[in-house]
C-alpha cells in the first residue's frame, strides 16, 4: 500500500526590488522570496484536481502586490505576512513557509538615487506559519573570513591512515553559513530583526577574530555562544563552516624558506563542520528548521 | 546555560578517480566523496582538545587507500564499507555518514582506454552507520525532461491575486531531483545496487513520459509510486521537482498565430514541487534523510 | 581627444524552444540566441539619440518571430538568417553576429512527445553579416574527455623552478572546447550544417582516442588536423584544452602500491593549451572570431 | 596544406595568498594568476617533443617562489615580474601573457590578523611582454551597480516587431566589466597602479551615477570618458555593461498602482552593451587585449 508521505509546492526565487522614495533619497529592498504551502493535498497527488491548489503564479504575484501593498521592511516580517496571509485566506493551506534572501547596496557616492552593490555576505530568513503558531530562523551566507594566526591543530587520533602533520600556526579561513532560531518570533517588535541581525552578525565576526583556535570546532561553538550570549531573543545558532585550507607551499627546492608567507589556497576537498549551539531551556524547535 | 547540539565534521568533495586495467579493456569509476562523523565531540567544542578527531585529511586518505586496496563497485557499497571503517575503528566515533555522487562515463569508439562524459544525470547516495544498524538512500539529480504535451493545468483557486489563465495543453519540464530509500541496506548483495538504481531511473523516465498530467505534483506521485512499483527494496522516495515553465510567445503582435510551438524557456521564479511517496509498511527512516 | 572605438549591442541569451508536431511524433529545439548589432552608432554614445538604434527587446521578438515563421533547422542558418534580416533591414545597421548555443535532447523511450536532456557538450556556431559577406564559425564546448593511458610527459625545461618528476604514463583528460571556421558559408547547402557538426566532433573524438600523446599540445594539433582532414568545408580550427589533471595519489604510508589505480581529480590550477590549426590557403578571417 | 596558427600554453588559475606580518598588524594578498607563454612550439605540436616547453607545473612553482622574494604589490607589478622572467630566463619563450585577478579583504575590527572578504568587485590586469616591450591593461569586473531614476528609454526605431513601450523613467542597473589600457606600462613607477586603480573606479561609479543617462550606450561612453579624463596614464577604456533589466510589475489586476515602487529583477535575456572609447593619439594596442 503506497501513501503520500510529507510534501510541499511553492513558487522558488521571486525577485522582487522595492524601490522607496524620499525626495531625493531612495532606498532600495533587493530580496529572492520563496514561498512554499501545505495543506489538503491527497487529491492534487492522487488526481490531479487543483480544488485545494493556490497556483504558484499566484503566490509570486501575492510577492509583488504585498510589496506595494505593505512596502518591504525588515525580511523576517515580510516572510511572516506572506506566510500568514497564505494561510489565513485560504481555507485548504495550513502551513506555509516563506524563505527570503536580501542582497546588499550601499550608497554611490552622495547620490540619492545610485546604488553600489556591496557583494558582502547575504542576510536569510525562514518563516513558518500554521494558522497558530509562527516559527521564525534568520542568517546569513557567504560571509568569507579568515585569521593569518592564532590558529593551531594537534593532538587529533593518529591511525594507519594518517599523515598530516601537527601544526602551532595555520591559517583559518571560512565561509560562515550561520542560521539562528528566535525563541519568540512577534512581529509586533519589527522595528528589532534588524537590530538582532546586526548583533548577531558582529557576534559572530567577533568571536571569529577573537578565539585562539585550537580547532575549527572550537570556533564554531565559541561564535555560537556569542550570538546566544549578544542576542537575548535567539534560542539556538546552527553553523555550518568549510574550512577553506591554505596550505604552506614548499618552498625549500628554490632554496627558499617560507616562515609563513605563501599559501595555496584550496579549493577541494574541504574539512566542513557542523554544528549547533544552544539554550538548555530552548523552546521545542517544531519545523522551523524544515 | 548553553549546551552543544547534533553536530558532525569530515571531509567534503575527495574527488576520486578508479582505474581498472583487464587487459586493454579500462574502467573507470570516478567519485565525489564527502564523509562525516559523530561521536564524543563534547571536548573538541568546548575546549579544542583533539583526542577524539580523526582528522578530515585522515578521512580523505582512507577514501583513496580504501579506493585501492579494496576497489570500487557500486557507490552504496563503498559508502557502507567507509562508514562501517570510522565507527567501527575509533572508540570515539559513533556514528559515520557517507555521501557519493558518480559522474558516469561513456566509452569513446572502440577504444579500450578513450572515454567521454556521458553529462546525463549524477547518480548519488548516501548511507549511515551508527555501530548496530545502516541506513542507505539511492538517488539522482540534474535529470531533465520534457514532456511537449499531456500537460493541462485548471480547476485551481482563484483569489484576488490570480491572473493566471487555465490551460489545457502546455510544455511540462522539469530537472528531477529523487532519492529513495531502501528497507534493507544488506551489503552482502552488492551486485543489486546497480540494478535497482537501473530499474529506479527507468521507472521515473518511464511514469514522467507515460502520465496524461493535470498537475505537476499529480506526475510527481507517478514518478514515485513507479519506483515503489518496479523496485521492491524500495520504501520511501522523495521528489524535487522545479517547474521549469515555457512560456508560449505571444506572437500576435506581428500577426503570427503560435499553437504550441515557440516558448520561452524561463529562469526565474520557477514552481518548486516536492513530495514523498511511501510504503504504508515503510520502517523507520531513523537519520537515512539527515 | 576621445574617440568613440569599436562597439556593438544586442540581446544576449534568448532562449528559444521550439516544438515540431509531426502527428505524435514530436521535436525540439532548444536554442539560447545572442544578436550583436553595429552601424551608426556615434549619436547614442554621445547624446543618446537613439534614432539608430533598433532595441535589444526587438532584437529578442524578431528571434520569437523567426522561429515561428521560418522554422529552426541548423543553427548556422537560424543565425545568418537573423544576421541578414537585422542589416539588411535597417540602414543604421551594418554589421550583425549572432552567437548560438544548442542544448541537445534525445527522446524519452518511445513516447514521441518526452524528451530527456542529453547533457552531452553543447553546439555553438557564431555568425557575422556586414551587408556584403558572411562568416560562420561552429563549434562545441563541454566535451570532456579522458584517456587512462597512452599520455607520456617527459624531456621538458628544467629550470630551477622545476620539481615535476617526467612520467611515461599518465591520466590525459580534458574538456574540449574546439570552434571551427568555415571557408565559404553558403545558407544554400543548409543540409550540410549538421552531418559537418558530425563529422568535426567524430574526428575530435577519434583523434583524441587514437593519438599517442607526448604532450597535450600534440594532441591538440591532432585534434585540429583531423577535423580539417574530414570536414572539406572547415579551413581552421581553435582549440582551448584545459589540462584537467590526474594526480596519482601516493599511497605507500599505507604500505599499498598504486600502478595506475587510483587518482586525485583536481580542480585548480590547471594546464591550459590553447592553439590554431588551419590551411595554408585559408582566406582571410575577417571579424569571424570576433 | 595544415599549418600552425597562433598558440599559447601556461597554467591557469594559480591561487596564492601572501601574508606580511608587521608585528600584530597583517596584510594579506589574495591573487589568481593565469600565465600564459609562446614561442618555438612547432615541435612540440608535430612531434610532442617538448624540449622548448617550459612545463605549466614550473609556472606554478615560479608564481609560489616570486611570492616569497619579491612579495607581491601591486598586481600589475607582480604580473610584470613574472612574464619578464619567462621570457628573459628561457629562450625558446618569447611571449609571455600573466593575467591577475585579486580579491579584496578587509580588516575584521580591530584585530590585526583577521579579515573579512569584501565581497566587492574583482580587480583584474593582463601583462604582455615578448623581450623588448610591455603591455598592461588594468580592470575590475563584477562591479554592480543600480539608479532608481535619471534613465530614459524612447525615440528608437520601430519596425514590425518593435513592442516595448517608450519610457522617461526607469531603473538602470548593470554588472560593470571594465578593463584600460595604460599608454606607457612602466614597472618603476609601482606605486602608481593603486593609485591609478582607485582613481578609475571611482571615475566609473562617479559616471554612471552623475549621467542622466538616455540609453545605456550613453553611460558607457560616460563612463570610459570620465577614466580617460581622471586617468592621464590610461589611453583606452573598454566596457561591457549587461542591461540588468528591472520591469516594473503591472499591478493594475489587483487594484494597486506602480509608480516606480516594485519591480521584477530578470535573468534573461539581457541587453548587453559593449563599447571602446579611447584617446584619438592612442598608441597602437599591439597585443594588449588579446
């Protein structure tokens, strides 16, 4: 007997630019929103009858009139008004989720109207909705970091298949992928995912630049930590690092030292680590990492 | 107080190359490995202590040492026989995952030693082992298909955010994404790997092309009722599907009628479909999706 | 004193599907198509006057229009065909290049209407019309190919930097992107486009199973001297052939020998040939590589 | 008759990164190098004899110990140095092309060993030498940039094909690839290639957003102008500027206005505009661009 198990329809990668003007000075949202909903979808499966279906060229256009209607301010509350009217409206959707990606702009010089892309890491957010209750996760990707010192790497099991030797100093480079989880997502407090993005963000290059590394696992609990100890509101910090290897070049058949000065940076394979820390007291997660 | 959750490391991406020489007749075999382990990370988090690592340079030596002394078969066996070496050779480590994507090869002419890269789908798995039991998961990704017809699309919601017009003939395509998992990993029966993945791919191809499509979760549920179908070891499937839509060119402007034959393949935003169809009898699929 | 300097604009990337229904058996053609337009082009550079400016949006629908009027056989002729019609048919344009890539499909089991992607190299042809004559360039990209043996590379420089070791077998494998200039195009032999495609990539192919190599370089030469060998119409052949190398993975601190079994893929640096092979006679190129 | 036409061979895509410790305060260099050298390659193509080749693995290793004795400045310098070395030390090697890109880091806070990646764009250059003389062209690409107004679109030809709408306000948006050549490339005055550097991209961004611009054309020659103009070294500027068309969404279906508030960032197709703009006393380019 062969049943429909989990699923899930959406419409991935709306592109949306929200262009707001004050006199001279423009503001510009730039966001990718992808929308995905649940609900009484046996027949869709079994059938093909879309009765229950809200199609996704009506989500995408849902996107577009919801950032006239509401304008674009924070993503985390965007998310939850796509995700909440989603549900809310349709009576055979009972759970949506709604996942954005902001790219950042900075000013072009003192010109109101023009924009420089900053190219810098991408601010995310997950938000789910289920007609009670709203799970909200924020992060970024892409956020590359790296410290020339104050990195070791030793004492690790030594078995038939080892050979890389111990090292005192190396470098350490990453490309955070960081996710944290809001203990109470209220959307009454928009004015404070800013806020919270900002120190979550500072919290995490901090404690990057600020662990004497022995491990690349003991930098990613110690830029967990920090999130948690920064960001009252966050429950649980979930990272993800690749460890961009550097390696020390040999130089020695040019008759050349190298005291750690010339790398190869690599590009596969790649350590990666990953990891999540914690409240003790953290409220059941439900599917807000799904 | 903040406490350390699921986490894992290893080595992601060793690229793997396999010959075998019979004569003037070659084979190759070439993968992309990435292994993770769990285990007593406690210490290696919270304080750098590496006694319970076994460094990812050391996991990625095993690849290319297991890869010699004991061959390459099919991907599912030798993801099992990796995983099974770290948990069962370190007290430390309690629980391995293995993935493997297979870029496949075809032979150029007669030639026993010439190949070409077929560039048609990425055969991938993934297995588990946590000391006592194994987990295995078969699949593929980046097969597209196209289907110029059989496709209708109505009967959906209309809401006040629905322009979208009812059809009943379009261009359905997608890019599939499918993996399944099956109810007994036994790597004693090697030889059925390949297969079962043979009789998989040929039963999505077939459900794609064979059902009459009033919705793309509707050909979704064919795709992965024919898997359970045609493979019996088979318990659960799980499907991406992005709607990767073709819009017909409104030709009218310059007084072309234009019945089902030019389209504009778009890129973004695209429908994104997923779905899972089981076994009612499916057990437990413990950390075989993780 | 600044001058205006040679410029260009089009449409880049249109991407065009076309279905033919013969009855149930039906086929497709699934064209990315890029214009570049030339002429008078002074005034929009310094005043943005655009009086001689045929828009890139139009430059997309006249691709649409084509397409349904006139059918896509080879690609060569879609792209004169475009080429001629935008200087022919404008005053302000004088000189047109039209780029073309080609994604093949093969068919998905017998249904006539279900295609799979082939995900083989893809086929490119670059067109020129500048009112008077025509250039056609073809091509493919993305064929990657790789010989386990008969690859020797040895008798090289050694200059104080070198640390190579010579080897008398190695991995060959590259992905060959080969572009072939035709002496005399003439949209009148339309059916020949497609059996020279053939016959280029057979020889590509067949000349790289059956050259015993020395150096990369050598097979390239055979590459390019093959296709001019059996393609009558071609008169000179670029060809740009990364070195995607084969590392033999040492494995003797494991106690295992590896005589050619087991290889690391690597992805950067890597060699990269690039050369021309053409006839002594071969008349002038004009803008055709441009 | 087959001949050999023009050919170059070298090692692509080196990574090195170099750090310099000034007690606690850090620099670092993040470089791809791409060389590329030719010569006496007859033989090596006929034969495979490879007595002229200086072997790509050398090209490698000379990047990795320049590194280390020359450090690295300015990457115009460091590409200099290299190809001058290839052609001065071996004298079957008489041409040599060294392409850089560098990605730019910043500090992360106050700590002096840690860095965050920009992000921003790459800065590139190409260094020719063939024994006597030397080109360089300098460039960034990657740059994205955006105007919310000041960009108007009408009095373009209309053919039949022609639909776009005329409009006196929309938003203008490109990735800028811009690359200039120097007139003179002298390695003695080394410290003026940053300088010179920061003045064109300033001139690039100081252009696009002070031109009220009545076609993407316009704003090119504006932009090659005003680096001509900051730039007295540089005697020619090249530019290629994808449209990144932002359409604004139609939301009269649902009641809602759109005056310049939301748009659609599309994928493809995309207006590409490519363009020169150079000193009328340039002197002649030679290799330079290739």
């Amino acid at each position: 007997m062969v049943i429909l198990g989990p699923n899930r329809y959406g419409k991935a990668e709306t592109r949306v630019v929200r262009v707001t003007r004050h006199g001279d000075a423009h503001h510009i949202k730039d966001l990718n929103v992808s929308t995905s909903l649940s609900g009484d979808m046996e027949e869709v499966h079994l059938s093909g009858d879309n009765a229950a279906v809200l199609a996704t060229d009506t989500q995408k256009n849902t996107v577009y009139a919801f950032a006239r209607k509401h304008g674009i301010g924070a993503i985390e509350d965007f998310a939850l008004l796509l995700a909440r009217h989603f549900v809310d409206s349709q009576p055979t959707i009972h759970h949506a989720r709604v996942a954005i990606e902001e790219y950042a702009w900075e000013r072009n010089a003192e010109a109101g109207h023009s924009f420089v892309r900053s190219g810098r890491e991408t601010r995310i957010c997950v938000a789910h909705y289920d007609g009670t209750r709203a799970w909200v996760v924020s992060g970024l990707t892409g956020l590359v970091v790296l410290n020339t010192t104050n990195s070791e790497f030793w004492g690790y099991i030594k078995d038939e298949y080892t050979t890389l030797p111990e090292t005192r100093d190396r470098i350490l480079a990453t490309a955070v992928d960081a996710t944290w989880r809001h203990a109470v997502p209220d959307p009454g407090e928009a004015a404070d995912w800013d806020k919270s993005y900002d120190a979550a963000r500072q919290a995490l290059l901090a404690a990057f630049a600020g662990t004497y590394s022995l491990s690349l696992q003991q930098t990613l609990y110690a830029m967990g930590s920090r999130v948690l100890a920064d960001c009252p509101g966050v429950c649980e910090v979930r990272l993800s690092l690749p460890n961009r290897h550097h390696f020390l070049v040999d130089l020695s058949p040019f008759g050349l030292d190298n005291d750690g000065e010339v790398y190869f940076a690599a590009d596969r394979p790649y350590g990666l680590i990953e990891g999540t820390v914690l409240r003790e007291d953290a409220p059941d997660a439900g599917p807000a990492w799904s």
